[in-house]
C-alpha cells in the first residue's frame, strides 16, 4: 500500500512503550516514610494524612508508568496506523454523506502493549484487535500482526494490517448506523441464534473493510488483496478451529468461515455499495 507522505490521523493515542515500572515499590516507600514523619513530628491528625497517603495510592496505579523510547521501526509502525485510521475517516466521512447517512464522527485508535484498561474493560494483547462500542475506540497490539503470519499463518505484510484496521473500523460504522445496538439487542432476546447473529456483524464488518478498500484503490500495489485475502482466509471461525482443536464445529463460528469472510470482503471491494453488505439474509435464513 503507498502511505508514505500522505495524511496521518490526529485521531490516535499512541500507548506503546509505557509500561507499568518498579516505581511502584519505591512509591509504598515514600508513603511509609510520609507516615513515619508524620507520626514522628506530632502534630498532624488522622484526618490530614489520609489524603496524602490516598493520592501516593492513586498515582501509584495510574500515573507511575515508565516511557522508553520508540525504536525507529516503531515510529514508522505509528505512522502507517495514523495514515490508515486517517484514510478510514475520509472514505468513511465520504460515504457517510453520499449516502446521506449523518456526520460520520472520526473515532480513536489506540496502540498498546500488553495491557490497556478500556471502556469495555481491560485487555490484554491476548484479545487481538478489537473495537470499544462504549467508548467508541479501536484498541490495537501490534504484536498481533507478527501472530497473524506465525500462528495463524497468513502471508503478512502491510496491507493484511490494513485491512483488520478496516475491519474493526467496520464495527465503529455498524455502531454509528445502530446495527451493533439492534443485534445486541436479538442476541438478548433469542440466545440460541446469538453466535448466527454475531457471524453477521462479523462479515458485514468484513464487507465494511472491502468498502474501504474499493475507494482506497489508487494507493494500493500489486499484492495488496491478495494480503488482505490471506488474513481474512487465516482468521475464518474454521481455520482457526482446525488449527486449534482439529475439527470443525459450524455451529460454534462467531465470525464465519474463510470462503465467507473472503468473499464478503470482495463483495464490499468490488461494489464500493454499502447497500449491498446485508449479510444478515444469508447467515439467518
Ligand atoms: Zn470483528
């Protein structure tokens, strides 16, 4: 995919190489020493000293965080995600108002490692990718990216990063449209048919992520699909399962197969129709 030079997001929250330190021990330190001055001057009650020791408390969980620096490679790794999240809001912003479907509203895509506490709650690198309909932000690890060619066996590259950008971006419009709000809602109400319903929320944002693609076609480079096919055919519900457990049990998919995800995410590329990305119909029917 050509990236380089063009627009960058400002729209991303870049939590990489913050990690929580050793400051921690050194913090319960301070405060004993606090508590010990305090105890050995007299004159300071209760009452005062609570607030110092709660706020050394607090800062000990949130603030007390170490930064190292970026490696060069993970500088440019920034800017690639800042480049895509900034393509996904103009498509998306375009789309959005050709079809007259409100003011898209540009969400937020944090990078982390390890752990990140979210709206939907913590996380941890283990979850993949995934998107925060609570708080409305796409948490990404990019440690995945090397999980996706070594454990799932995909072909890698960048536009395969893309395109599970697109994809949980996908999840950011079917909330902006109420789509996620409504399947919720029938998963509620009619449990046994919970996993269909999130299979087609999953190949709709599948679809999504081809959309996306097809008004990205003047920047991609020859093997670009190919990558974004060979991600999609690695995280289908049945390569998955037959990597990890050896047989398959379609009733158990969550996300659909690997001929679905494939063939909806070209469906989207091809027509560049959001119209046309009712996969509910097949899945339920
Ligand atoms: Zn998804």
């Amino acid at each position: 995919m050509k990236w380089q030079g063009r627009r960058q997001s400002g729209n991303l929250d870049d939590r990489r190489g913050m990690s929580k330190g050793k400051m921690a021990a050194g913090g319960g330190i301070v405060v004993t020493l606090i508590v010990l001055a305090l105890n050995f001057f007299g004159g300071e009650t209760g009452q005062q000293l609570a607030p110092i020791v709660e706020q050394l408390g607090n800062s000990q969980g949130n603030q007390q965080t170490e930064q190292r620096e970026l490696t060069a490679q993970e500088k440019e790794m920034g800017n690639f995600m800042a480049t895509v999240l900034a393509d996904t809001e103009d498509v998306w912003g375009k789309v959005f108002s050709d079809n007259n479907l409100g003011q898209y509203q540009d969400p937020t895509m944090v990078l982390f490692t390890d752990a990140v506490s979210t709206g939907c709650g913590n996380a941890s690198s283990a979850s993949g990718p995934f998107y925060c309909p609570a708080d409305q932000k796409l948490y990404m690890d990019l440690a995945f990216f090397d999980e996706l060619k070594t454990r799932f066996g995909a072909q890698g590259g960048d536009f395969a990063i893309a395109y599970v950008t697109a994809h949980e971006i996908g999840h950011h419009v079917q909330t902006l449209l109420g789509t996620s709000q409504k399947v919720t809602k029938l998963q509620q109400q009619n449990r046994s048919e919970a996993n269909r319903f999130s299979v087609a929320l999953e190949l709709q944002a599948d679809f999504y992520a081809g959309v996306w693609a097809h008004y990205n076609q003047e920047y991609l480079e020859e093997g670009d699909i190919d990558e974004a096919l060979s991600a999609a055919n690695a995280v289908g519900d049945d390569a998955i399962q037959k990597r990890t457990q050896g047989n398959v049990v379609p009733d158990s998919f969550t996300h659909g197969s690997s001929e679905q995800r494939k063939r909806w995410f070209m469906k989207g590329y091809k027509t560049g129709d959001i119209k046309q990305g009712d996969t509910f119909s097949e899945i339920l029917n």
